[in-house]
C-alpha cells in the first residue's frame, strides 16, 4: 500500500497534485493550515497506485511517496 505524505509547511495549495492524480486519490481539505490554505489530503485510503506523479509535479516539494501509513507534518 502506498502512502502520500504532505508537508503542509511547504504546500503552497497549488492543487497540481489533486487536479494530475489519475487515481483521484489527493482532494484538497476543507480545514486551513497555519498558513491560511487549504492543503491536500489523502480522499481515501487504498486509491494510491504509488505513480508518483504528485510527488514529481508538486514545485514545493512537499510531498513524497512512501510504502507505509501516512502522516501530516
């Protein structure tokens, strides 16, 4: 199973990720972060297919691809 982890310190709220996920598996959140913006978050559990490619198009780098439970920094 694969996991999406966010940096929310970093996450600027483009919604590169959400809008390229081919398997709908990011939706940005109704709660703000401490900066003031909505930031990604996992739509469900077990929709990752681990392609990554939110990982290569996000300009912040604030998120990574892992194998494991997901956590929010």
């Amino acid at each position: 199973m694969h996991t999406i982890l966010i940096d929310e310190r970093w996450c600027k709220g483009c919604k590169l990720c959400t809008v390229n996920c081919p398997t709908r598996a990011l939706h940005m959140a109704e709660r703000f972060t401490k900066r003031g913006i909505h930031p990604p978050e996992l739509a469900q559990n077990g929709r990752c297919n681990g392609c990554r490619l939110c990982e290569l198009l996000c300009p912040d780098f604030a998120i990574t691809v892992t194998e494991g439970v997901g956590v929010h920094l």
